[in-house]
C-alpha cells in the first residue's frame, strides 16, 4: 500500500514530530505504527496548533509540497530498486552464457 500525500497540516506536523522523535525511520512507519501512537502524535500536533495558531497557507503549502516530494523519493527509490535488480539479473545471465 502507497502512502498518499496528505496536505492536512494536523497529519504532516504529527508525522514529522514522530520523525524528529526518532520513532519513525521511513514514511511508511507511520502507517504500521500502532493506532494510539498515531493518536498521541496527532494530538500533540492538535495541541502545539492551539497554543501557537494554525499554520500560514505558505506554511500548508509547503507541508503538501514535502508530502509531494516524499512521495516522488518513494517513487524513485522504488523504480532505482528495480533497475538494479534487472540489470543484476542481466549481467548473470549473460555470465551463464559465456
């Protein structure tokens, strides 16, 4: 399952808080962590956004284009990981030949 970006500022400042924290290694940490991790970070986002005020549009901008390009990462971790497969299965196969 892919992560969608969201551009929900709640869900981004949760994420990255959890992040900073050192509880999340990758974005999809976030979906196998447990349900009341998830909720603990996200009321903790849901408190710091009561004491210092929603986020700027600059700032929601900015947290839906990170989402965006951690997404495109993903992406292309994913597509480099492929290509090094089949080229590692091209040069056996052409090892087997010789």
């Amino acid at each position: 399952m892919t992560h969608t970006p969201t551009a929900d500022p709640v869900e981004h400042l949760a994420r990255r808080l959890a992040h900073d924290h050192g509880h999340l290694i990758d974005d999809g940490d976030w979906e196998r962590a447990p349900a009341d991790f998830r909720k603990d970070y996200r009321d903790l986002a849901r408190a710091t956004f009561a004491v210092l005020g929603g986020p700027t549009e600059a700032q929601q901008q900015v947290a839906a284009l990170d989402a965006e390009v951690r997404e495109l990462r993903r992406q292309r971790d994913r597509y480099r990981d492929a290509w090094l497969s089949a080229s590692r299965g091209r040069r056996r196969a052409r090892g087997r030949a010789s």
